[in-house]
C-alpha cells in the first residue's frame, strides 16, 4: 500500500493494482465452481484477496441454499473460513443464512428492517454485523455501492477501487478539488500503467474478473463530533461534500463512493497532523496534554464512554450524499434484548450500519495507548423498555 499524506487528507492506494474490490459470489462460480470444488473456490478468493491491500468484500447473492448439496459440517466450516480469510469481508441478505453461523463473522446483513428471530439473536450477540439497506443496490461499509440492483444478478458485476481519499469533516472548507483532482489523477495514471504491466505478466488472480469502468475512487469522512463541537453546520457541509464529488467525477471520469472511516490509526493520523501543523481545523481537538485524535466516522469515538445516541450519530444531511451508512460500534456490557434494541432503532431517523460488542466479542483494532477500549462493564447498558415499569398516578392516593 502508498500512502501520500497532504495538508488535511490522506491519500491511499495499491503499489500496481486497485487498492480494495468487491465481488459477487455467482462471478466466482463462473470462474471457480463454489458448490462442486469450494475449497478451490476458497483458495481462489484468498488469492484475491491477497492482491487488494484495502480489503475484499464477498456479495453473497444467492440464497444458503445454493450450497445444499454439502453436507451440514461442510457448509458452515466453508462459510466460517470465507468470513474469516485475511482482508474479507462477507455480505449476505437471506435470514436462513444464520444457520450456518458459529461465532464472530467478519459479516454483514443487509435488510431494510433490524433483523429478528436466529439472525437477530447472532447480531445483537455480535456474530455479525446490520446494514440499513433502503435501496436496491449493496452499500458495503468502508468500500462503496454496486453499479447494478442487488436482484439483477446477470448484470451484478465485480468492482474495485484505486485509491481511497481520507480527510476530516473540517478540512472541506480548506481542501477543494483544485488540489485533489490532479494528484489522484497522477495517481490513477500510474496504476493504470503499473497494472497493465501486472495484467500482461499474468500476476492478477483469475478469480477477479477486472472491468475498467467499475473501478472509481472513495472519499472517506471522519471527525463528526469534532465537526460538532465546532459548530458546523451538516446542510451546509453536504453540500461542500457534492460540490468536491462532481468536481473530482469531472477530472477523474469514473465512480467516486462517499464514505465513513473508521479507521482509528487514520483518525490519529490526521489529529496530529493538524495540531503539529497548526491548521485551522485543529481548535476543535483536545487540548493537550489529551491527545489530539479525531473521532472515526460522524459520531462519538466508540472508545468514548458515551451515550448510544451519541455514538450512532448519522446526520440526515449526510444521508443523501453517501453511499453506505456509517459504521457504529456499540460496546455493551452485556448481550442487549430485543425490544430494547427496537426502541433504539426506532427513535433514529437515519439508522448507521450497526455492529454490537457484548463482553464475548473482542473490539475491533488497532489497538493504541492514546484511546485504549474501556471494558465492557464501563458502558451504559441498554434499558429493557419490558422491564421499565411507570409509576401510576394514583398510587399516593391510596
């Protein structure tokens, strides 16, 4: 992986490749055949998941059903060990899915309600994670959205991304596109080049079918609560966001995917940046001796011993312009009931892609001394509205 750091942004690609893919599991059939050869089909997808130095994500379109002429062991040690390859991440959108589910997935559900009954046990367990999903379309945390209908499976297509583009809420009043565009653009210059040499030499798995035209860009956001606090105002900085996206779409000519980034070694990246370099965004940062780290995605850094509320902050501004919801780490100290999670997901407006963190399920890294996780205990528990009992106005009067 490159990494070019400029004033307020981080700029993030592959040495001689694109830097993070998604692809359908019906295109890997056509190449490797999952249901006769899976454990070729799988060394096929480590291969390629190898090449993408930002990750992979593995669009399940095809129901659990598809594999039934495994036997039950088979299918969920297959399932277990695709979740689990090094930089996958799997999307799934059929509920009959939770009976292959064992543990911690590095999963996604897409559906446009919470999910209930097996498949909302493992999530609020934190088996796997819930994606809002209204549209038509995948939108996969940290990667983008597909081109083509989830239900147009003919056409559904793999996709990729050269580089991404990281920066904090803040600096959009500073960063325009005259500065971006022609550095992204010499970036995408080279890799095109680099990688046709790769292609010539055969060094690209075979596993991933590469379309030109589904390969764009992503801009990655964080620092929300930081935004806040310096009172910014979220209509008007949506519009700042659409003005740089058809700005960089007029130079770049291909995709670009507004996102979150919950990446906490960025997030400190940038907070240092900007307080060593005393750029104009710094004020709304600790002050030191705390150290100057801004919060991933739009919300309350999840680390933060904070309100549910506050950590799945998704500003209704930012909902028209994005193409996934941001991710919301929820750390509780025990397993949450459903009714109570109910409750939650109906006072927001704009759900973010939700991921619960019981005790039994380690938090997510890197790890760093700056903001260490709290322990599960420290959190505030979400109330069981069944259990809450209001007192009646007439119990003095008896």
């Amino acid at each position: 992986m490159k990494m070019h750091e400029g004033r307020g942004f981080l700029l993030r690609t592959g040495e001689d490749g694109p830097f993070a893919g998604w692809l359908p599991l019906r295109v890997l059939d056509g190449i490797v055949s999952v249901r006769e050869a899976p454990w070729m089909a799988l060394q096929a997808l480590g291969a390629a998941a190898a090449a993408f130095p930002g990750g992979l994500a593995v669009l399940w379109d095809a129901s659990p059903t598809w594999l039934d002429g495994l036997n039950p062991e088979t299918r969920r040690a297959f399932v277990g060990t695709l979740s689990r390859l090094p930089g996958m991440q799997l999307h799934i959108r059929d509920e009959t899915f939770a009976e292959e589910l064992d543990g911690p997935l590095s999963a996604w559900f897409h559906a446009p309600e919470m999910p209930t009954g097996r498949m909302g046990q493992a999530w609020r367990q934190g088996w796997i994670g819930w994606v809002p999903e209204h549209g038509e379309f995948w939108s996969m945390p940290g990667f983008g959205k597909t081109l083509a209908k989830a239900e147009e499976r003919d056409t559904l297509a793999a996709g990729s991304l050269w580089g991404e583009l990281v920066l904090p809420l803040g600096a959009l009043s500073d960063v325009g596109v005259e500065e971006l565009a022609p550095l992204m653009a010499d970036a995408q210059a080279r890799l095109e080049w680099d990688f046709s040499l790769r292609m010539s030499a055969r060094a690209w798995p075979e596993a991933f079918p590469f379309l030109r035209r589904r390969a764009g860009w992503r801009v990655a956001l964080l620092g929300g609560r930081e935004f806040e606090v310096g009172s910014g105002k979220w209509d008007q900085l949506a519009a700042r966001v659409g003005a740089l996206v058809d700005g960089l779409k007029e130079t770049l000519r291909c995709p670009i995917w507004v996102g979150s980034c919950h990446d906490g070694a960025l997030a400190s990246h940038l907070g240092h940046q900007a307080m060593r370099e005393g750029l104009p965004w710094r004020a709304s940062l600790p002050i030191p001796p705390a150290p100057p780290l801004f919060s991933p995605g739009f919300g309350t850094d999840p680390r933060e011993l904070s309100a549910l509320e506050a950590r799945t902050s998704f500003p209704a501004p930012m909902a028209e312009v994005v193409a996934h919801p941001p991710v919301a780490w929820l750390r509780v100290p025990h397993v949450p009931q459903e009714a109570a999670v109910a409750a939650l997901v109906r006072g927001m407006t704009h759900s973010p892609a939700i991921r619960w963190l019981p005790p039994e399920v380690p938090p997510p890294g890197p790890f760093s001394a700056e903001r260490p996780w709290p322990q599960a205990n420290a959190f505030t528990p979400l109330m069981d509205v069944t259990h809450a009992l209001q007192q009646s106005l007439f119990d003095d009067l008896e």
